[in-house]
C-alpha cells in the first residue's frame, strides 16, 4: 500500500466510518476490515492519527483500528503479521513526538504503544525506555505528561506479565530505572506542594497529574518488580516516606475546595498511596514487616483517634481499615499451634502486631467502631425515610455496599473480634450491661447507640456463645423491646429482628420459637416497611436452620404466609421483591404439601408478576424458584398450574430465546419437579420436549438434569414419548456419544437401559443405532468400570427381555465384522463372566446372571462350554442378594429385588 496514494483513500473510509448512517458506515467498515492484511495500511493509519489538524472523530478511529491490529497481526506467527521492516518504522514513528493535544487520543496511542511493548520490549525495542525517561524530563509541559502516561501504561503492561523469563526481564528494568522513578516522583511531589501554597489551581492540578502518574509508576516497580524487595534500600526508603507523604497530601486538603477538579484527583492521589501499601503487604508479606509498625499507628491514629478530624474522607477510612485487616489477619503474621514450627520471620510479624494491640488499644478500637462508625447517620436515616426500600438494598448488599464504610467497618470488627475476642469480649459485655431495660423513645442518641452495640452483638455471635445467655436476654430484653410500637423505635425494632436472626443458628433453644414467631407475625404487620423486610429475612434464617420443627410453626403458617404475600404485593424494588420471593420459596419448602391451603392467592399472582417482570430476568428466576418449591408442594394438584406454568418452562428452556441465558437452570430444574409431580402426560408437557434437542447440543453443565427430564417422560409414559421422539433422541445420543466425557457416557446408557426396562418391545428397535457400540464395547473388554458395567446392564436387558431381537444384533454384528455368531457369542459370554467384578450394584449382579441363565436352555455347543462360567456368577450373584431372615435363620432375597421393575 503505497501511503501518498493511500493516505487520501484510508482517510477517506474512515470519514465515512463516523457517519451515522447505516449505509455510509457499513460499506466503509466492511473496506477497512479489508485492508487491516494490507501491508502499509498501519503506516497510513499511524499518518492519520498524528496529523492533528484531522477531525477528531477520524484520529480516534484510527488509534482504535491500529490498536486491534496489535492484538491480531503483530505477533511474529499471526497470519497476515506485519512485516519486521514495518513494525521496525511504527515503532520509530510511534516515540518521535510524544505531543497529542487530545487526552483520550493521548491515553489509546500510550495504551498501544504498551500492548507492543508487551510483545517487543526490550529484544526489538530497546530504545523504548530511555527514551521515555529522556522525554519526561523536558520542560515541555505537554510533551512531559505524554511521556509520562506512555511511561505508566508501559510499565503497568510490562509488569503484567507472568513467565518466568518475562519476569526476569521486569526486574531487570526495575533496578534499572527505580532510582530515576523515585527521584521523578519526588520532583512532582515537591513541585505540587510548592504550588499549593500559591492557590494557584491549573498549576496544582498540571504538578498532582504529575505526581499521581509517576507514583503509578512507582506502584508498579515496587510491587512487582523485586524478588526481595526488603534487601533494597530505595524502594524501602521510598515506602517508608510513603506515611509522610500521606501526611501532607491529607493536610493539603485543608486548603482545596471540596467540590472540584484538584479535590478529586488529590483524593485519588492519597487513595493511591494506600494502594501501595496494600499491594506491597499482598505481595510481600514478610518484606512488609518492617512496615507492619508504622503502618498501624498511621491508620490507627487517622481512623480511630481525633488526628483524622477534619481531613479524612470515606474511602481513605476504608483503605486504612483495609489495612489493619489484612494485618490483622495475613496467615504470614500467625504463628504455628507448635511454635517451634513458626519461621522467625512469622515470628517476628507476630511479636510486633501483639506489641501494637494492647488492652488500651484494642478498647479504643472496638468502642470506636461501635459507637462512631456503627451510627445510623443521617444520610442513611433520611434514606430510611424517604425510600425504604433503597436503604434496605444498601444494607444488605447492593452495587455500591462493598464500596461503602459500613460494610467495611463491620468486618474488620469481625476480624479484630475474632482475633482478640478474649480482650474484647469483656469489653462488648459490659457496652451490653450499660443499655440493660428500657429506653426512652425521646432519646434518640441512645436509641442510636443500642443499636449498634446490638449489630456488634449480631456480629460477634459466634464469637460470643460462651459469653451471653441469649435465650434469657432474648425472654427478658428483646422481646419487650420488640413490642415497643413507638415511630421512634422502629430503628431498635430492625435491629433487635435481625440480631435474633443472627444468634438463631447460634444459640436458641427450640421452645422459644413459638414466641419468636408470634413475634414475627406481629413484626410483619408493622407500620414501617424497613422493619417488615427485615423480619422476613429473619423469618428465612429461622425455617433454614436444622432445628426447625414443622409442627411448632404450622399454627403460625397461614397469618405469615397471607403478610409475607402482602408484603410482595407491596414492595416496588425488583431486588426486594425477588428477597420476598426467597422467604416464600423457603417456607414452602419448608412446610411442603402443608401449604397447599394457602397458596390460591399466590398462584394467582404469579402470572402477573412474571408479565411484569419481563425486563429483570433475576426477578424471573427468583419466581421460577419459588414455582418449582410449589410444584413440589402441590404435588399431583401442580396440574392445575400448567397454563401458566408450561409456557414459563417452554420459553426458559429455549436455547433460542435470550432469556435462557439467565434462566435456563432454573427453568430446567421446575421442568424436572413438574415431571415427577405430574399424575399423567399431557400432550403440552409432551410438546415441550422439542426443547431437549438443543439442550443436549449445548452438552452444558445441566447435562445431567436433561438426562433427569428424559427419565422422567420414560416412566411417565414411555410408549406415547418414544414414538414421538425416539428418533430424535437416539440421533442426539449418537452424537453425543462421539465426544462426551465417561461420566456422560454412562448417564446416556442409563436412559437407554431404562428405555428397555419399561418397553422392552419398542426400546431395542427405538435404539438400534446405539446397542451396536454397546456390543463393541462389551466384546474389547471396556476398561472403565463403570461404562463396562453400564454396558451390560443394557445388554442384559436385550438378551433377557427381547431374545429375538439380541438374536438379530449378533447375526448383525457377526457379518459387520466377518466373524461366526458363535465365536462372536462366545467372546461376548467370555468378557460378560470375567467382567462381572465391574458391577457394584446386586441388582445389576442379578441381571446380568438372569441374562446368562436365559441362554443355558440352548443346544448350542459354545453356550454349553460357558457352562460353569455361567453357573460360578449366577451362584456369586445369588449370594450377593439372598440375606439372612433373623427369624428364621433361613435365606432369602430382599423384598426390593422380587419386584420385577427392578430387574
């Protein structure tokens, strides 16, 4: 491609590649992917996207192509791959100017100049990096921020990289460049605080894009780029100035707005910072323990002291959480049970972590944590208020809890609870024994404060079942706090629900759930809705637990069941209605054909709900879940569901429908309990079958419910199913057979087998095509057992059932391999007699004896050789099922195996 000629050309389909018009844009996409094998097209597009004087638009398409070309033609084994003599002039061309006016052009051209890095850096590109560090130190503002970010995606791209070679190579670099790395971060570091005093804002923020790029740098170098770092003084020293550095970053923020451009890039700066520290003490465990000291009395003394007033922000109170956790906790710092055991480096964490958390320590920690950070703020109270069902989400685990200072507080509670519960333990006692008896609705400070010792309470449970009688405090204090109704309560209400629910696994004697759930009636007809939704999630914890007694809550069932389904009639929220849904599946579950009084309302509702929900397909599985525990249920009555039931099945189980993405285990598992409940097949829930097809081409993890489901409609009804579609099922078994696992190889010989248990006369012609690979495999002595087994057990089937039919697939299988029926039967008794150790299971033992009896009738000479083969396995097979009658001291077999459907 010749680039003056084609400069013009390219750029004009990549004008026509912005248009908005189908018809424009498709014919021009469908010409640049044309060219993309064009030797010199790359060249051209690397023209483009530095000319600046070119549209935008163009440029950045350009830089997007040139990129996925990267992925797809660079490497030397690519088809179509760039030549080494235009790979060697891009790269030149790619780090002559490093002078993109636009930052989102800027940011892709420094992205793909990393991913070629990945592939040539340094063998091919060896003049890369010095001529990064070269253009980040001129005084070109410009020139010196794209140099820099090319420098950052360069070394995070390199750093990335996972073979031992690679790595090798990586380490190399960073000795090589640390030093020129800390020495930059530093000058940008200074520059940036000099410039704050001056309030100057466009050059604070030129100096911290500076800081905040050469510090990802330095992230980089030092988490990845050193075997043992703790033996290198730079990169010690660098992390050890890290805690001063934070220092003033978090003092500056007293001096920057809070709501603008330098505000934000400042707090990513600090949140950076932390990210060093928690990287390194991931990666670098044992080098970190140097660090361990310091890193507790700075987020110590900004989190749980009055340092931090005024300065910290959210997610740094979370980072430095992060960090006391992940010591707190690290394997590396704990030593053996047997101390000998221990290394000395875990030793020495061990002792340094113990001399930090003192008594006193520990106190202020845990007080602090309950009665400042566990608060109801006002944030979260107004939310309450204004949209109870959000707050609920939030609390319990919404997009942005994980993300959030609640979540994280409460488990590094947890942590420190757990790892120092013998000195907390006193401590929460004794928060507990202060807020014993009432307390007065107008004092909401309290009522805020008793509910957080309460939540710390819940958290701790496990921790704390030595220490607290809960079934006394439960009686005495809980329950009469329950039964406060005042508008100012309902927090303590919420809380004192959810602590039950939290101790229920834990500690709770079985008669007291009569009162607790006369209590949760109550509980679900309370004004607030945060309160309701928190008692059903109780209500799920105590049906789940192993000490549930369906005769203690019967007498209950009917008033929970009728608010529980209020309640999703009330609640807007799809997540909230899908946790309803749960509570409801459970109970059914739970109490199993004992609901079916209570559920017509619920049926009905159902349809509506599913019609509303055709936009969350979560919500629709939380419906199919609850369907499939009321098909269980109702049992044979579920018959009276398959209007709206089946087209639920049928269109979340087609593998051509997008929903099925979502759907389709759910859906596949209600198709199973609506078979085994169905009292007979209908011609809907035979027409549904036409989805299996698909489903076994997926040869998906939901093989084996699909094996459940043709089962199902085998016992159901097997003549009007195998006529149907035995065809079709016999061709899918075919192919699936070519390149399923073992274990799918028995799981489809066990459908045909109990094809030919339940229709011995239709199953053998139906499934022809398959018996003479069972024959095979009989006949080469199968070396997995439980294949050999399955093989026989359909054989024997044939042999004892169809004995014309086994007649003709010898005489079949003699000519296919031109050998005498006789010397063909033979080798089949031979392997059958020697293989009988394959088969565990009696029944089968006794099926494969009965089958060889069957043959013993006969004249022929070669069955008449077998004779004492046959007879030695049938007397094996006897004793396997024949028990002892204690009674009368005689033999006999077991009552399980006189039934015939069993043989």
């Amino acid at each position: 491609m010749d680039l003056n000629s084609a400069s013009t050309i390219v750029l004009h389909v990549l004008t026509q590649a912005t248009s908005q018009d189908t018809a424009v844009l498709k014919p021009a996409e469908e010409q640049l992917k044309q060219w993309e094998t064009q030797p010199g097209f790359y060249s051209v597009l690397l023209n483009i996207f530095t000319n600046h004087t070119l549209d935008i638009n163009v440029r950045w398409l350009a830089v997007l192509y040139f990129k996925n070309g990267i992925d797809r033609y660079w490497r030397r084994v690519a088809p179509h791959a760039l030549s080494e003599e235009e790979k060697a002039t891009l790269r030149a061309g790619l780090i002559t100017n490093f002078n993109e006016p636009v930052n989102q052009i800027a940011t892709q051209i420094a992205v793909l100049i990393a991913k070629v890095a990945r592939l040539d850096c340094p063998r091919q590109w060896p003049e890369l990096i010095p001529t990064l560090i070269e253009s980040v130190k001129v005084q070109d503002d410009l020139r010196q921020h794209r140099a820099l970010l090319t420098f950052y995606h360069v070394t995070k791209t390199l750093a990335s990289k996972r073979l031992a070679a690679d790595r090798k190579l990586f380490y190399d670099l960073a000795s090589g460049i640390y030093s020129f790395a800390c020495s930059l971060w530093n000058h940008h570091t200074d520059t940036f605080l000099q410039h704050i005093s001056t309030g100057d804002e466009a050059a604070i923020l030129n100096s911290l894009e500076r800081t905040l790029l050469s510090l990802k740098v330095l992230r980089k170098l030092t988490v990845h780029g050193f075997v043992e770092p703790h033996k290198n003084m730079e990169v010690m020293g660098f992390l050890h100035g890290i805690f001063e550095r934070l220092k003033q970053f978090l003092e500056c923020s007293r001096s920057i707005g809070t709501d603008n451009v330098c505000r934000d890039r400042l707090e990513k700066t600090i949140i950076l910072y932390t990210k060093v520290l928690l990287d390194f003490l991931d990666q670098h465990p044992f080098s970190f323990t140097p660090l361990i000291q310091r890193s507790l009395e700075f987020a110590v003394s900004y989190v749980f002291t009055e340092v931090g007033e005024g300065i910290t922000f959210e997610r740094f109170i979370v980072q430095c959480m992060n960090l006391i956790k992940m010591i707190v906790k690290n394997y590396a710092y704990k030593p053996s049970k047997n101390v000998e055991d221990s290394s000395p480096e875990t030793l020495e964490a061990h002792k340094i972590k113990m001399s930090f958390f003192t008594y006193p320590t520990l106190t202020e920690i845990c007080r602090r944590l309950v009665t400042h950070y566990f608060l109801l703020t006002e944030e979260e109270l107004t939310m309450w208020e204004e949209d109870p069902e959000g707050f609920t989400v939030e609390e319990t685990g919404g997009d942005s809890w994980k993300y959030s200072l609640r979540p994280c507080t409460e488990v590094l509670f947890i942590d420190i609870f757990h790892e120092y519960n013998q000195t907390l333990t006193p401590i929460l006692l004794e928060m507990v024994q202060t807020l014993q008896g009432p307390t007065s609705v107008e004092n909401t400070s309290a009522l805020l404060i008793k509910d957080a010792v309460y939540n710390a309470v819940g958290l701790a449970a496990y921790e704390l079942f030595d220490s607290v009688d809960f079934d006394q405090w439960f009686k005495n204090q809980l329950l009469p706090e329950l039964r406060v109704t005042h508008d100012r309560y309902k927090p303590l209400r919420r809380r004192v629900i959810w602590l039950i629910g939290q101790w229920i696994s834990v500690k709770f004697k079985s008669e007291l759930r009569p009162m607790l759930y006369e209590a949760i009636c109550n509980l679900l007809q309370d004004q607030d809705l945060v309160v309701r939704i928190e008692t059903a999630t109780t209500l799920k914890l105590t049906v789940d637990d192993f000490e549930f007694r369906t005769d203690q809550f019967l007498p209950y069932l009917e008033t929970m069941f009728t608010l529980l389904f209020q309640l999703l009639q009330q609640v807007t929220e799809c997540d909230t209605k899908m946790h309803v849904l749960h509570v409801l599946s459970c109970v059914i579950e739970r109490v199993n054909m004992q609901i079916r009084p209570y559920v017509g309302c619920l049926v009905q509702y159902l349809p509506l709900l599913w019609k509303q929900s055709e936009e969350h397909n979560m919500l629709r599985c939380a419906i199919l879940t609850t369907l499939i525990h009321l098909v269980q249920g109702l049992g044979a009555d579920s018959k009276n569901l398959y209007p709206f039931l089946l087209p639920i099945i049928q269109l979340s189980t087609d593998v051509s429908q997008p929903p099925h993405v979502y759907l389709l285990e759910d859906g596949l598992e209600l198709w199973l309990v609506t078979l085994e409940n169905s009292p007979c097949l209908t011609p809907e829930l035979l027409r549904i079958f036409q989805n299996m097809s698909p489903l076994l081409e997926l040869s998906s993890e939901n093989l084996r419910t699909c094996f459940k489901i043709i089962n199902g409609y085998i016992f159901l009804s097997s003549t009007e199913f195998l006529q149907t579609y035995a065809v079709g099922l016999c061709q899918s078994f075919c192919e699936l057979l070519k390149e399923i696992t073992t274990e799918g190889q028995v799981q489809v010989l066990k459908v045909v087998e109990n094809v030919l248990k339940v229709n011995p006369t239709l199953g053998p012609q139906m499934f022809q095509p398959i018996l003479p690979c069972v024959f095979r495999g009989i006949i080469d002595g199968e070396r997995y057992p439980v294949v050999m087994s399955t093989y026989l057990g359909v054989m024997g089937r044939v042999l004892l059932q169809n004995t014309s039919f086994f007649s003709s697939l010898l005489n079949q299988m003699a000519h296919k391999y031109n050998q005498e029926m006789d010397q063909l039967l033979g080798n089949m008794i031979e392997m059958w007699v020697d293989r009988m150790d394959s088969i565990t299971q009696p029944e089968r033992r006794k099926l494969s004896a009965l089958a060889l009896l069957s043959l013993l009738p006969s004249d022929n000479g070669v069955i008449q050789d077998k004779f004492c083969g046959i007879i030695n396995i049938s007397v094996e097979g006897l004793h396997d099922v024949m028990t002892e009658d204690p009674e009368t001291g005689t033999y006999r077999e077991p009552n399980k195996f006189l039934d015939r459907g069993t043989v």
